[in-house]
C-alpha cells in the first residue's frame, strides 16, 4: 500500500441555485501514511463527499494536489478502490464475477481471479455464496461483497463513502467489526467518511473533522485492536473520543 497527500487542496463550482461560486473545499492538507485507517467526520455540506470525489478522481481539482505514493492523481484509476453507499453490484453477475472483475480488467487469468475473488470472499464468510446473484443476497452481505470486491483490485488507496448507511443497525456493527478485521490482516490505507461519530471512532486509527471544507481537528485513536462493540461499548476512553469527535461536529 501507498501513502495518500493532500496539499492545499480546494474545490469551487457554481451554484446555480445561489447565482454564485460556492467553496466546497478550502486549502485542505491531511497525510496519510501506508496502512492507516482515517475516519473522516463533519456535518452534511462540510466537503466530506466532494473530498472523497477528489481523491477518486471523479471531480477535477480547482487547486492544490493529491498525491498516491509520490504520483498526483489525475483521474479515476486501479490505485484507489471506491465502495459507495448503494451496493453498486452488477447485478447480471455472480457474487464471484463481481469480486473477480477488478483482477480480469487487470488481465489477470481466470483461473488466478476466481482463485483471488474466493479468497477475499473467504475474508467475509460468503463463500457458500460465490455462485448467487446480487438480488438474492441480503443488504449486508451485498456490501460485504461491495468491499472485497474494492479490496480483490489490490488498490492503493480504498475510499469508502458512508459504505454502511443503507443497512439495519445490527447489521451495520457487524460490518464494522468485519471491516476492522479484513484491514489488520490486509492493511489498506483507508479514507473512510461517515456521519456517525461512533462509527467513525470505533473504525479509526485516527479521526479527521471537517467544517466548511477545511480540517478542524485530527484526533488520534488510541484504542487497542482487534475491536469488538460489546467491550468497546462500556469502555470511558471510547466514550470520552466520541464525546470529544461529538463536541467538534456540532461546533462545526
């Protein structure tokens, strides 16, 4: 894995509704190292999105630089990996076509990319599940194909955008903590945003707060791994990083 740069980062479009340019993003600068899992927080309109649209290459840059191992990004690439809020499956595909299409664009043989996509599917329990189709999985394990599908591309950089927003509390934990365990045995270097301060803290090696596209604050998590909600749950110094994250988000 590669380490991500930010530097002096800003985004400026028109708002057609405002009659006006609007900032999204403002001189932003964040370095993240090979391997560290950065949760990304603010309140709705803070730059989380368009940040993350940018790194992706999705969105062109009105100034600044993004930098993936020392290369700036210039568009959408097979060095950063995105899993979006819908499960964005092909749904004419099987659980391990989709997972093994990253490798095939890639001209990886068959028989190496099925063996690829079994392995991370391995990753997520869903391996009784290779051979069924996207609408007959359930929201969860829909997303937990959306993520290794990501990670079966050996991306440099995986973006992850409120990837869990769109599933039942429950389910939602359990992603969690599958997540936190595919990053400590793969270690991808994560931007991953949400809304959801416990989310963010529970997910983090560190937490980065937005306001008005700009970086409020960086705290660091300091919580030992692996993490497990039923001990994090009553543990004072998770709550008092939420409360802390929490305290930032409403000043932002």
């Amino acid at each position: 894995m590669k380490n991500l740069s930010i530097r002096n980062l800003s985004k400026t479009y028109f708002d057609l509704h405002a009659g006006a340019n609007v900032t999204a993003v403002h001189d932003l600068s964040l370095e993240v190292p090979a391997g560290e899992f950065v949760s990304v927080v603010g309140p709705s309109g803070c730059g989380k999105t368009t940040l993350l649209n940018m790194i992706a290459g999705f969105i062109p840059l009105t100034g600044g630089e993004i930098l993936v191992g020392g290369r700036p990004v210039k568009g959408p690439g097979p060095d950063r990996g995105v899993v979006f809020q819908s499960f964005a499956l092909f749904p004419w595909r099987t659980v391990l076509d989709n997972v093994a299409f990253g490798p095939k664009m890639r001209g990886v043989a068959r028989a190496e990319r099925e063996k690829i996509a079994l392995e991370y599917l391995a990753l997520v329990k869903l391996s009784a599940a290779a051979g069924r189709y996207p609408n007959e999985l359930s929201g969860g394990m829909q997303q937990r194909v959306g993520v290794v599908r990501a990670l079966a591309n050996e991306p440099d950089v995986l973006l992850m955008d409120e990837p869990f927003a769109s599933v039942d509390a429950q389910t939602r934990m359990t992603l969690q903590e599958e997540l936190t365990r595919i990053w400590e045995q793969k270690r991808p270097t994560v931007i991953f945003i949400t809304h959801d301060v416990a989310e963010a803290v529970f997910l983090g090696n560190r937490v980065v707060a937005l306001s008005k596209g700009r970086v409020l604050e960086e705290i660091v998590v300091d919580l030992p791994r692996p993490r497990v909600w039923d001990e994090l749950n009553e543990d004072d110094r998770f709550k008092a990083l939420c409360g802390r994250v929490l305290q930032l988000v409403r000043a932002a």
